[in-house]
C-alpha cells in the first residue's frame, strides 16, 4: 500500500491542511501549508513555509481539512497535546493522518513500548521538548547497528560516546532534544487515540489502520482519524470552508511566523 492510495481514498487533494515535519521527504498529491520547528535538520533544509511545534501550529481553529505527519509523533514529547491541536484547528468531518514507526522494524526495536499512562503524565506535567526523561533510555537502549547503519564497527563505540556526550551537555544546558522520545506500535497507539477521545470527550473515529507502511520503507503504521465536532465547532467549519475558498490563507492564526523570520530572531533572541 502506497501514500498514494490512502491519500485518495481519504483526503480532499484541492482541501485546505497542514503537512507537520515533512522535511525533504513531502507526503505526495496533497498541496498543503508545511510547518516545522527546523529550518534544517542534519544538514538538510527542510520543506516548511510556516514555523510551528507539533503542539502549537499556527492556524485558526476548525480551519483546516486534514493534518499530515509522517515520523513525528515520536519526536514529540508531549504526544497527547499534540493529537488534541491537531484536534483544535481541524474541521467538522476533519482527517488525521499520520504515519508512526513500528518499533519493530526500527533502531528501537530493543526499547520497550511508551504506555499510554506515561504520556498522560507527561500531559499533566506540561512536559515539553527540553525533558529529559527519555534520553537515557534512548542512549542506552537503541540498537546502534541501525542507528549509524553502513557505519563501520570500529567507529560505532566513538560515535556512540560522542552522541552521548552531546546529550549530556544539553541536559545540563537545558537545551531542547530531537529524539525519539516516546516508542509505539498499533496496540499503544491505538490505545493512546481511544484514551484520548474517551477522556476529552471528542468524538474520534479510526477509519483506517495499514501495517508496514508504506511499501517503499515498511517501518511505520498508518492511521488515519476522522473527527467529528460539536454543534457550534461544526457551524464555525462551515463558514470557514466558505472564506477558505475565497482565500486559503484565512486559515493561518494572527501569529503565524514565516521560518525564515523566526529563524532571524531565534539568531538575536537564542
């Protein structure tokens, strides 16, 4: 199964969305805005018009028609606020779509699953980028081998030591992580999903679920969620369909930062 059928199947490809962390590698067919935190990333400038966390993007509630990731939910630290913005600036009969790396398949097949009471703990605690929770557990527990994959042995213990020492170093400077922080496969996330819409009282449905996926790089799961809103939420979609049509930049919220000027006063303001 390809991006390309599922995207078909269940996406309006002339809608109005968001692709969170796309980097070089855009989800195709849809023409969405793209958001990231990074404007590059491993020395790679990544695809995003707009800065935005995966916590905090920059439109306006019930704006948008779907919301894209694709490996980003384990980047995030605080999984649950997360889902619940992409909840936020979605439509009545909105999409979340969203591919997950199966731990198995994966450098942390040696971690253990992220069970769902730990991210609601880290929800309540307002747990954000700069947690350092996880990185212990990441240094000691991912499997270097797929980590620095084509990295010959005799130098996977020196940069093995150097990534550690790195992280060390941000602990103490308290400095943000870009980490796997959080380790899933079908049974917790799905778990997660239902917790959620059980315990805010959204109404969420899994339209669909697809196992190694996709078939060009079979290591993640795809979900796909439609939401449903309340009354009023479902009003304001319908009249925001209407000015989005007229101009699909009505969706971006007063604050949205183009990367590039953000990028300028991180520089003054670090």
């Amino acid at each position: 199964m390809t991006h390309k059928e599922t995207i078909k199947r269940w996406l309006k490809l002339g809608g109005v969305g968001v692709e969170i962390g796309a980097f070089e590698r855009p989800v195709p067919l849809i023409k969405p805005f793209y958001v990231d935190r990074f404007s590059e990333y491993a020395g790679k400038k990544c695809l995003a018009d707009y800065w935005g966390d995966a916590c905090h993007i920059p439109f306006k509630s019930n704006s948008l028609d779907y919301v894209v990731t694709s490996h980003v939910l384990e980047h995030v630290a605080n999984p649950v606020a997360a889902m619940l913005e992409w909840h936020r600036v979605l439509k009545h009969r909105g999409f979340i779509y969203m591919v997950v790396p199966d731990h198995r398949y994966t450098f942390d097949h040696k971690r253990n699953l992220t069970t769902v009471e730990h991210m609601w703990k880290d929800y309540s605690e307002g747990v954000n980028q700069r947690d350092s929770t996880h990185v212990m557990d990441y240094l000691d527990n991912v499997d270097w081998h797929k980590f620095h994959f084509g990295l010959p042995e005799e130098e996977m213990e020196a940069e093995r030591k150097t990534m550690r020492d790195q992280y060390l170093f941000d602990i103490e400077a308290k400095k943000e992580f870009n980490l796997h922080f959080h380790v899933f496969q079908e049974s917790n996330l799905t778990a997660l999903i239902e917790s959620i819409a059980e315990k805010k009282q959204l109404s969420w449905q899994i339209k669909e679920i697809q196992s190694r996926f996709p078939e060009h790089c079979p290591n993640g799961t795809l979900f796909v969620i439609q939401v449903r809103k309340k009354f009023s939420e479902g009003l304001a979609s319908v009249f925001n369909s209407f000015k989005n049509r007229l101009n699909r930049h009505n969706v971006l919220s007063p604050d949205a930062q183009p990367l590039s000027e953000m990028d300028e006063m991180l520089k003054i303001h670090p």
